[in-house]
C-alpha cells in the first residue's frame, strides 16, 4: 500500500524540501527530472539530493534504462526513515498500530477498552500499549516519527481536542494531543476517525478522485470528506458530522439529547434496539451477521430500511458535495458482516431520489480496508504533516547546525 500521490508542484520549487516533495508526489523520480522540472543547475540538484540522501530521506536505487546508455538512478522516499504508531479508539476497543512511512503495517493490535470510562483511564491504557507494541515489533522507540490518535467524536485538529461529543463523556476540551506528546515524547496528531477512515480508502483505492465521500456506519454514523487529496474538516471540524441529522416523521432519543437524528434511526445501535425489542438475539454489531447467515428476514429488511434513510440524508449531501465516489465503510456495512443488505438500500434511495446529474458520475461502493481503514488513513495523514517541503527544510537545517 503505497500512500504517495501526485501533490501539486510546489509554486518555488527550488529548495531541498521542495525536490523531496517533487519525489515523493512521483512528479520527479530522478535527478534528470528534477532539474528539468525545476530548472535548477546541476551541481545545486546534486547537493540538495546528497543532502536528502545523507539524511536518510531519500534513496537512490538502480532505475531501468531508459533506451541507450547507463540506468538512470532512480530517487524514491526512504519509507524505513521512522515509524508511525497508531491509536485507534473506538467505543469499546482500541486499534494499536506500528506501520512504516509508506503506510506498509508492521503490526496491529486490538485491545478492547471503553472509551465511556473517560481520557485518563483510556490514555494510560494507550501509552502503557505503546512502549509494549514497539518492544515486540523490536521497533526504536527514537524512531517514532509521530503517534496518530483517532477518535470517534468531532475534532479539533488546531487544539488536538474533542469538543462535545454526544457519546465520549469526560473527553470534551480534555488535551489529548498535549497529553500524549508529554507521557511519549513524541509529536501527536488527533483526527476524527471518519476522516481517517475517508482518507485511508481514498488514498489506497481511489487515489485520482477529486471528491471522495466516506460514510461510516457502524455504531454510529459519520462521514468524511477527501477533495483534492486532502481532508475538508470545515471551520471547526465539523465536516461530515451527519449522523445527528434530523429526520422528518422520526422521534427516536439520539445521544446527544436530540430525537429523530440520522444516528439514532439507521446506526447499528439503532438496529440493535429495533431487532431486541421484536425479540431478535442482539446485543452487538456482530450479532448481525449471524442473523443474517441464517436468513433471517426481519434483519435482512431491517438492515435495507435503516439503509433506505441513510440514503435519504446522502441524498442531499450528494446534491451539496457532487462527489465522484461515495464509499460506504463500518462494522454495519462490512460484507462479511451483514452481505450489503445495507448499501443496498441506500444505492436504491440515492439512485430514485437524485436528479441525473448528481449521479452520472457517482459510484457508490464498499470500503475495502475494514478495520485497517482508519489506520492507513492517519499513517498518511502524519507523513503529510510531518514531510512538508517546509518541515523537510528545517530538519536538514538541524542536521547541519548538529554536524561536528
Ligand atoms: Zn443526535
């Protein structure tokens, strides 16, 4: 899994970080290119590539020969630089990860926590979790790049907080990022998790799409939005927090203290209460899925109709957006749980409902990553944080004021 994609040539592409960004975007992939796209002498490409190279940035590898004449080397992005650890935190588990920069999984584990019990017990959890995963993955714990945090409430990336979320109490305003970054010593990035998840799909499968929508439908709902490449969070965060979305005709008590929100009428916990309360064996998400091997037909129409009004939402959502992509993603929609009975109806709303022009190029498709979405989305979210022509600049700056 490759998380390097075209960025957009840097508008002064001059600098050492700025040649970084044109290999890694694969804009440039050798010294040749570089200095043909940047206009750059020589002997200034050369010494800015040495500098990348010497800082273990870059590496320089046999390429294929291009007609006559010598191979030309070919530069890439040295992926084994560092490590990026992952925390996933979900309402009942967390999702532990080591991967390299090129996104590449090192090793994961889940270890179940509740996210209710508040940020101190879970944080700790999460840090005594870490220094144990990176000792068994023989990992430097020195060479952590960063550590990214997925949580599943609305976030404030500038802060590294959750503000108010209907269904974490204790973690509204608590500093997470600065938490973390004390006890690990490391620089902490906090996202929502959709938006990882959003990410995580659209980098992997769907790497040229201008507008990727990502719905998560598990215990809740929310979406996240991918344009350009990039994340869209909205002023504040906010940005796909659909799942508390009124429905006309609807008075379900959602947790955030409203009734009839998307959340509470086509979530899995929404189908959970329904199915109980027609005496069906269901407690969990997972609890689904037998039902649905078995055929049941209550679950199977449930799972269509409570599909049917998340299509209604995205309905409008796909008029405002007009997304090339929407990827339907979560325990509730995983195939292997419920056998897309979900998106089925939800494909069936969005089709009737939107005019032809909202879907003549929209594919509305199922996540393919799972669980391992949100992991790969914040591994790239950090390596474009992190790796910024700007930020690659100044490490080589440190470097040469560290040098003897
Ligand atoms: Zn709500």
């Amino acid at each position: 899994m490759h998380l390097t994609r075209p960025i957009g040539r840097p508008t002064d592409p001059g600098s050492a970080g700025q040649l970084f960004a044109l290999v890694r975007g694969g804009i440039a992939s050798t010294r040749r290119e570089l200095i043909e796209v940047t206009g750059l002498s020589r002997s200034t490409v050369a010494a800015r590539v040495d500098a990348l190279l010497a800082a273990g940035l870059l590496r320089e590898t046999s390429g294929q020969a291009a007609g006559r004449g010598r191979p030309a080397l070919a530069l890439s992005f040295d992926e084994s630089f560092g490590h990026i650890v992952v925390a996933g935190l979900h309402p009942d588990r967390a999702d532990l990860a080591v991967l390299d920069l090129g996104g590449r999984v090192l090793e994961r584990r889940e270890y179940p926590v509740t996210i209710a019990d508040g940020p101190d017990r879970v944080l700790t959890e999460v840090e005594n979790r870490v220094g144990t995963l990176l000792a068994e993955v023989g990992a430097d714990a020195s060479d952590t790049v960063a550590l990214g945090v997925g949580l599943p409430g609305p976030v404030d990336v500038e802060l590294g907080r959750v503000i108010a979320p209907p269904v974490m109490p204790g973690w509204h305003d608590f500093p997470v990022r600065e938490r973390l970054a004390a006890r690990l010593g490391v620089p902490v990035l906090v996202e929502n998790d959709a938006n990882l998840m959003a990410l995580g799909e659209q980098r992997t499968n769907w790497p040229g799409a201008r507008t990727v929508l990502l719905v998560k439908v598990g215990t809740g709902i929310g979406a996240g939005i991918v344009i350009d490449g990039r994340l869209y969070r909205g002023v504040d965060g906010g940005a796909g927090d659909i799942g508390h979305i009124r429905m006309l005709g609807h008075d379900d008590p959602c947790a955030c203290g409203s009734l009839g929100c998307l959340g509470a009428v086509a979530s899995g916990t929404a189908l959970i209460r329904r199915l109980a309360a027609a005496g069906k064996p269901v407690r969990h998400v997972e609890d689904l899925r037998a039902l649905v091997q078995r055929g049941d037909a209550d679950t199977v129409a449930a799972l269509r109709h409570a599909g049917q009004l998340a299509g209604e939402v995205l309905t409008t959502v796909i008029s405002v957006l007009n997304p090339e992509i929407v990827v339907v993603a979560g325990g509730l929609v995983d195939t292997a749980n419920t056998q897309g009975h979900y998106v089925t109806g939800l494909r069936e709303v969005i089709y009737q409902r939107s005019l032809p022009r909202a879907t003549r190029n929209l594919r509305v498709v199922t996540g393919t990553l799972g669980r391992q979405a949100s992991v790969v989305g914040t591994a790239a979210l950090v390596v474009d944080q992190l790796f910024t022509p700007a930020a690659v600049d100044a490490l080589l700056a440190a470097r040469v004021s560290c040098a003897p």
